[in-house]
C-alpha cells in the first residue's frame, strides 16, 4: 500500500438508509474508516450500530445509499460475498460451530484437501492443526488440546478463536459487534491487548454500548443515535469536560433533537 493510499478511505459509508418497513433503522448515515485505524461505532442498545454492521457484511440489504470499498462500489447479497472481498465480521454471538476444533472451525467451508495414497481426497488435519497454532500463537492462545471443541472453551477463548479465524484469512477490515459482552474483567484485558496487537497490521472496526471501553479501544469514535452520526473524531476529545462518555453522549443526543 503506497503513503497515498493511507489518506483514502478502505471502507466508506455514504448517505446510508435503511428501512424495516414503518420502522427508519437508519437516515442518511455516513462513515469513513481509513488503513490501519481502530474505530468504535458506540451508541446506546438500539441506536442502530447492528444495522450499519449488517448492511456492510451482506446480512441486510440497504435500502438507500452505497458502500464503497477502496475505490469499488460493493452490494453485497450475503456474508459470504463480503468475506470474499475482505470483510470478516465476528458478531457477538460470534456462530461458530461448537462441535468443531479450532482448525476446523478456521477452514470451515475452506476446508484444505490431501490425496491419500495419491488418489483419495482426504481433509488435511495436520495442516488445518498446525495453522490453528501458528494462528491463535500470535493471540497468545495457548491450550494443550487444539482438537478440542470449540464448546469447550471459555466465551473470551470462543472470541479469540473467531478473531484467529479472520486473521488467517487476512481479513482487509475487522468488523465485532459488541465483542466485550458477556466477557469477565480478565477476558476484557486480554481482548484489548490482542485489539492492541491487530491494530497494527488490521482495519478494526468495533461497535459497543459500552462507553467508557471507547478510550481504550479505539483511537476515533462515531456515535450514532437514531440512526445518524451525532459525534465523529478522537475519542480523546469527546470527553472535554471530564464528566464522562454516557454523560458526553447525552448531551449530544439531547441537543441533537
């Protein structure tokens, strides 16, 4: 990527409406997020922080606006359409299959093949093992057993597994949809360390409720309420008065209406 790319934006949001017929999810929402930044989409439960996140991943279709991607307009049909062009979003039920291994659960459908005896097409697990450790190494996750469910993990390795995922594949944007929920106070650190850790080689894009977890997450914050952007910039400088996040983000709702 050439210095120039960097001032382009890699994911650009433009006049965004979406509609759940009588029901306005979103109004003329817009967003950039530029190469290499962390960016929160904060805002109370129901602002429309999910819908923006689904209409960007091909889980719901836009009815008004674009999405553009680099320079290219993209219209995605499903999340699979959205992975293939580097979008990987990890939701906060994250959906991954507990019956599976870590390995499997990274190739799910992009399952690698051997040929057995030069003829048969057999699954490669040792290649699908040794990836799942190289991967979830560089999230410093380490368990004894990698052939393991998934359901046997705890919900802060669940997620480290679904980030590993997406860092596998190297995802060009990181989409979590409140990734700290349900997490403990130790879960919550580990997850901001490997936040810390993707920031310098990913796009992350984070959505959260959780205001006070905004400053130490991301470097930009977009606030949305209603469906619309009421706050775009540094996290640093929302907070100006010191009385906090929730009470920064009532007075700008508050005199927003």
């Amino acid at each position: 990527m050439s210095p120039s790319d960097l001032h382009k934006p890699l994911l650009e949001v433009k006049q965004l409406s979406k509609h759940f017929g009588a029901v306005e999810a979103l109004n003329d929402f817009s967003m950039k997020v530029y190469p290499g930044e962390v960016v929160a989409l904060a805002g109370d439960n129901g602002a429309g922080k999910t819908t923006v996140i689904k209409a960007i991943s091909g889980v719901y279709k836009p009815t008004g606006g674009k999405i553009m991607l680099g320079d290219e307009e993209v219209d995605f049909s499903t999340p699979q359409e959205a992975r293939d062009k580097g979008i990987e979003t990890i939701y906060q039920d994250m959906a991954l299959a507990a019956n599976l291994s870590i390995g499997a659960t990274i190739f799910l459908g992009r399952e690698p093949m051997r040929r057995m005896l030069g003829l048969i097409p057999v699954l490669d697990r040792k290649k699908m093992n040794d990836a799942a450790k190289e991967t979830m190494a560089l999230l410093d996750f380490h368990v004894s057993r990698m052939e393991a469910p998934v359901a046997n993990f705890s919900g802060g390795q669940r997620q480290a597994v679904a980030i590993g995922r997406a860092v596998f594949w190297d995802a060009q944007i990181l989409i979590m949809d409140e990734p700290t929920a349900g997490l403990d106070p130790n879960q919550i650190k580990q997850f901001r360390e490997n936040i810390q850790k993707l920031g310098r080689t990913k796009t992350l894009l984070i959505s959260t409720h959780i205001l006070q977890e905004v400053e130490a997450m991301a470097s930009r914050v977009i606030l949305i309420d209603e469906g619309r952007v009421v706050y775009d910039g540094p996290a640093t400088d929302l907070d100006k008065n010191g009385k906090g996040m929730e009470q920064a983000f009532y007075e700008l709702t508050s005199t927003d209406t």
